[in-house]
C-alpha cells in the first residue's frame, strides 16, 4: 500500500476489515497530491471525492462505512451539480406518474396497487435494502394493513408479497453487492446445519402430505409457509453488511415496534380496526367472564415491541446515560400501553421474566434504579389508565390473577388439552413420519369447523413439531434451540458494550423458543420464524464485529 511523503503524517494507513480486492475501490490511491497538515489530497481520478487523512482512532468512512484503526482515512463526497441523468430521472417520475392516474381512471385498486408497488419497491431495495427490509417486516406482521398489499391468486390460494419479497431481496442484494457472499454470511454460519435440517423435515412432511396422504396443496403450502421465512436470515445478512445499514434497520424496526403498540392503542380504545393480522380487535372474555367495554387488541409483532421494551431498559441499566428520562419514561408507556391491550397472559410472563433475568446480567446497583423505573412507570400508567379507562385495570387484575380459575373451567385451556390429547393419539398411529402438513389430526366438532384451520391447528410448538414432521423434525428444532440460546446467552454474558443488543435478542429468543413454546406455535408460525431470525440475525452481527476488533 502506498505511504503519505509529505512528512507530516509517516506510516501506511488501510482499510480494517476489508480483502485486499477491496482497497482500490475503497480510496486506495497514490497520494502524489497529497499536502497540507492534515495530509488533504484531491487525486484527479477519483472524480472530485475529497479524502482527508488524520491520526484517529475508530472512526467510521464514511463512504465505505468500515471501522478504521490507526490512522484513519475519512471521505466527503464532493457536491455535484445538476446532470443530465437528474433531469431525465424527474422527467421519467413525471411520465409515470401521468400514466398511472390515467390507469387508475380504467384499471382496478388491486391491479393498480401492484403497478406502484412493485417498480417502487424494487428501487428501493436495490438503493437502501435495509430499509426495505423494515418494510417487509412491517408487512409481515401486519403493521401495513393486507388491503394495500398486492396478492396473487394461484392453485386456489394467493402468494403474498411479504412472503415473495424476502426471495427478491435476496436475488437484488445479491445482484447488487456482488462478491463477499461467504464473508457476509458468517455470522450464522453455526446455523446452518440445524435450519437446515428443519427445513428438510418439514419438505419431506409435506411431500408425504401431500403423495401419501392425499391432503390438500393449499393446506399443505399454508404450513409450508413458516419455514421459508428461514431465508430472512440469509437476506438479512447479505443486505445489511456496514454499520450505517445496521444503525438505519435498527431505528426502523423500533419505529415499527412503537407505531405497532400506538395502533394497538388506538384500536382497543376506539374499536376501529387498522390492522388486519392477528386477533385484531375482539370483546375481552377471562375465564367465562365477559368485560363490556373492554376490547382485546393483539398483533404478532408483540414480541417485537417487547424486544425494544427490553433494549430501552438494557440500556438504562448498562449506561444510564445513552438513554434520557423523559424519552424512556415515553417510549415505556407507549410499548406497555400496546402490550397490556394485548392482554396475553404468556406474554406478560415473558416481560417478568426478562426483567428477572436483566438482573442477572446487570448485577449493579443500576439494576436498582430500573426496577424503581418500572415502579413508577407502572403506578403513573395504571393512575393514568383509571382515569381514562377504569374497566381496563379492573380486566388486567382479573386476567393476571384468574389463572386458577382458567385451569378449572377455561375454555382455552379446554381447547389446549383437546388438542394435545388429539396430537398424542396421531403421533401414536404414526410415530416415525408424522402426520404431516396440513393434515387434519383433531376430530371433526362444531368447535374445530368454526373456522378454516380448527382441525389441523395446534398450539404447542414442541408437540405441534413432533406431530406434523415426526421424531427427526423434533430433534433438528431442539437442535436449533440448544444452538441459539447456548450462542445468544455466551454473548450476552460477555457484557460488553453491545450488552442491550444481545440481551434483548436473548429475551427475544427465549420468549419464542421457550417462554410461550408450549403455548403457541411460535416457530411453526411465520412471526415466530420472523422474530427469532431479527435476534439471531442482530446479535450475531454485533458479536461478529466484535470478534474482528478484538482479533486487530
């Protein structure tokens, strides 16, 4: 690599991290031009990119956004002005914009919607793919109603585009970023092997599903569909590789988990339903009781407003000063607000036991100070919630403290034995292969056909796993599991400076695996796969940025 030969700054300078390949197009150039004190240099070929080199330490380029040891190179891309592709790029959005709303005079919304979404999103996956990745993931749990995503109708079912989507990131990042396809995916490569061999499970369940047993297709590519979101992780990796991507999916996640719990809110409180995934809006019933005027609003994405819940209060416990008092104590109501709303008893546990286990990692007197937060915040929300909504403190007493009452005589309890007795039966008539996908199993009651997938639903992922894709299909989850929890725990004991990060993907990751396992089919459902794929994804980013710095 060439030297500075003004004198004022000896050494070689590099760019961290990066193959050699990559240095050229990164600023690696002659600094024949190179003067001034500190070491400023305009070559010719680098078409007006100013670079500025200087003696700091860990600095991020700019332009390559890579972590920068000894002395730094930092560049500013010069202002250009007005060009022709400018021009014709405006004139373009012009012509297609008239031709759309002459379309919309002819053409229907459902046909229309697609002609703008498609071009658009394409575009902006190949510009900023981290953000449309937040886009897909609002997709996907429902934060963008169904009715202005694009469907495609085929074998009588639709093809959804948060489901398509993921596969077309992949292709366009792939297009995009060109090689570095086996330094990107590193991170998870410890997750191979077990994935891996659910997926293959769950294929062979569906073929046996579908050539032995005869079951229908569209059954079948309904249960099929959790596991393609497997490739999230892949997608996510090969899209997000700099730590200015990584910042941007990380603000836009916890924008989606914030505007999710305000919905959430607004729907319980005013009964207008804007989301259209999950239990949407519903009468509150605990235990045979029926709570007038008290409405349950739920969304798959209660995880993942829990996971910024517990980033927020990781973070006030590591390093009280990275987060202000107002701005928590906001955020806290807001994310509490749309998980009480929910009234999910599992997921209540989950918070308790994250806040719990925040203790055990902290192990300071910080942690003091958050659970005199959660105090607070707690009486000033419940204070708060009597004036305005009385009937909903009076339901949550009564939801947290009914469980007794709900094991006697519950309905939902009810329907969780009759499923499992029904699953232990069939896993009995067929124990090495399963049932398979989309099979029914539950025998057929006015119950079960009240609604589409009453006889082939189960709610506990573990017997639910053993039932549908047979002993093997259990092994290579528990595989899974043992590998997630042992990687996302040993990183988080490490207390490092990412500690909120991988602590709130640990409580992710042991809420969806373990905490509300035997209760609901997390990982047999595209939310969960969604929602351990973001923990495993962040926290093995950071940890391997970590690993490259401690290695330098």
């Amino acid at each position: 690599m060439p030297a500075c030969n003004c004198g004022r700054l000896p050494g070689r300078y590099r760019f961290a991290g990066l193959p050699k390949s990559s240095w050229a197009r990164c600023g690696d150039v002659s600094l024949a031009a190179c003067s001034g004190p500190a070491g400023r240099y305009e070559p010719p070929e680098m078409n007006g990119q100013v670079y500025v080199i200087g003696p700091l330490k860990n600095l991020f380029d700019r332009k390559c956004m890579q972590l920068l040891t000894g002395p730094t190179l930092v560049s500013r891309r010069a202002s250009s002005k007005f060009s022709l592709g400018a021009a014709v790029t405006i004139l373009a959005s012009m012509v297609v914009a008239l031709l759309l709303g002459l379309f919309a005079v002819f053409l229907p919304w459902p046909i229309l919607i697609p002609m703008v979404v498609a071009p658009v999103g394409l575009i902006l996956a190949w510009i900023r793919p981290e953000i449309a990745l937040v886009i897909l993931v609002a997709a996907s749990f429902g934060v963008i109603p169904e009715y202005l995503l694009p469907r495609l109708p085929v074998g009588g079912g639709t093809i959804r585009v948060e489901d398509v989507g993921v596969l077309v990131m992949i292709g366009i990042v792939l297009l995009r970023n060109g090689g570095g396809i086996r330094r990107a995916m590193k991170p998870i490569e410890s997750y191979y092997w077990p994935i891996g061999a659910f997926i293959l499970a769950a294929i062979v369940s569906a073929a046996l599903a579908v050539g032995l047993h005869g079951v229908e297709q569209k059954n079948t590519f309904q249960e099929l569909r959790p596991f393609v979101y497997w490739l999230w992780l892949p997608a996510l990796c090969l899209a997000i590789r700099t730590e200015v991507q990584m910042r941007r999916f990380l603000f836009g996640i916890a924008t989606v988990a914030v505007v999710t719990a305000g919905l959430l809110m607004f729907q319980s409180f005013t009964g207008y339903s804007v989301m259209t995934k999950g239990q949407a809006i519903r009468d509150l019933y605990t235990a045979g009781d029926h709570f007038r005027g008290v409405l349950r609003s739920t969304s798959p994405a209660s995880f993942i407003i829990l996971a910024v819940l517990m980033f927020l209060l990781s973070s006030f416990a590591y390093a009280p000063g990275s987060v202000r008092g107002p701005l928590l104590a906001t955020l806290f109501l807001v994310l509490a607000g749309g998980i009480l709303v929910g009234f999910g008893r599992g997921v209540w546990f989950s918070a308790l036991l994250g806040v719990l286990l925040l203790g055990y990692f902290v192990r300071t007197s910080r942690y003091f100070g958050v659970v005199c937060f959660l105090v607070i915040s707690a009486a000033s929300g419940i204070a708060l919630l009597s004036m305005v909504k009385p009937d909903y403190v009076s339901a949550a007493y009564d939801r947290v403290f009914s469980v007794g009452n709900e094991l006697d005589y519950g309905k939902s309890f009810d329907r969780r034995r009759a499923e499992n007795i029904a699953a232990v039966n069939a896993i009995l008539d067929s124990p090495l292969l399963g049932v398979g996908l989309g099979k029914d199993y539950m025998p057929i009651n006015s119950e079960t056909t009240s609604w589409e997938s009453g006889t082939r639903y189960i709610h506990n992922t573990y017997i639910g796993t053993l039932l549908k894709l047979g002993p093997f299909g259990l092994i290579a989850l528990l595989w899974l599991v043992a590998v997630t929890i042992t990687r996302l725990w040993s990183v988080t004991r490490r207390c490092s400076s990412a500690l909120p990060i991988h602590f709130s993907a640990l409580w992710a990751a042991l809420a969806m695996m373990i905490f509300t396992a035997i209760t609901q089919p997390n990982l047999l459902a595209t939310p969960g796969v969604l929602t351990v794929c973001l923990a495993i994804f962040v926290s093995e980013w950071f940890r391997s940025r970590e690993s490259a710095i401690n290695e330098r």
